[in-house]
C-alpha cells in the first residue's frame, strides 16, 4: 500500500473551485480507497512565511493536508493524472502497512 500526502493552502483554487474540494472529488471519481482533508493549525512552505490562522488578527489562510491511501500502482496512476490537472502543491508518499481485522 501506498500514502500519498498533498500540501496545499486553503486558499489555493482550480478555477473557481476551492483547490481542495478539486482534489477530493478527483480522488473520489478515481475511486481511491479513502482520503481525509486537514486542517492545519500553523505552517509555513518554500516561502518560509509563517501562516498563524487562528492568532488573533491573522488573515492568513490555514495550511492543508490531503492523504490517501490505496494500492501502489494506482497511488501513482492517480497522481500523474492529477499532475495534468495541476502542478502547484507538494507531494509526498510513502509505503504503509494496512492492518485489517
């Protein structure tokens, strides 16, 4: 199995769609196993500015993290073809072990 990772700010968009809700719904019709969207509380990118949304007063957006999960050959089938749709954003993956009872 394999887990990808997608970092994102909230604020990024894919037309007039929320960057996020892009991806999720992407992932859905690509019939992934299962992905979860978070939140961040505090982050910072290659930009090295730090985004503190919930500080009093910060307008800054808060980070996003997007992770799936399925097989390792459609983990990276997918994501090439989400690199056709989109070519911002950071991309991480790594191998996992899946536990069923």
């Amino acid at each position: 199995m394999l887990q990808a990772q997608i970092f994102i700010d909230r604020d990024d968009m894919h037309g007039a769609q929320p960057l996020y809700e892009f991806i999720m719904h992407f992932l859905l019709r690509s019939n992934i196993k299962g992905a979860t969207a978070y939140r961040g509380v505090m982050g910072f990118g290659a930009n090295q500015q730090m985004k503190r949304p919930d500080q009093i007063f910060s307008f800054d957006e808060p980070p996003i993290l997007l992770t799936f999960i399925d097989e390792e050959k459609k983990v990276r089938e997918v994501l090439q073809a989400l690199r056709q749709e989109y070519t911002g954003g950071f991309i991480v993956t790594h191998q996992v072990d899946l536990f069923e009872p």
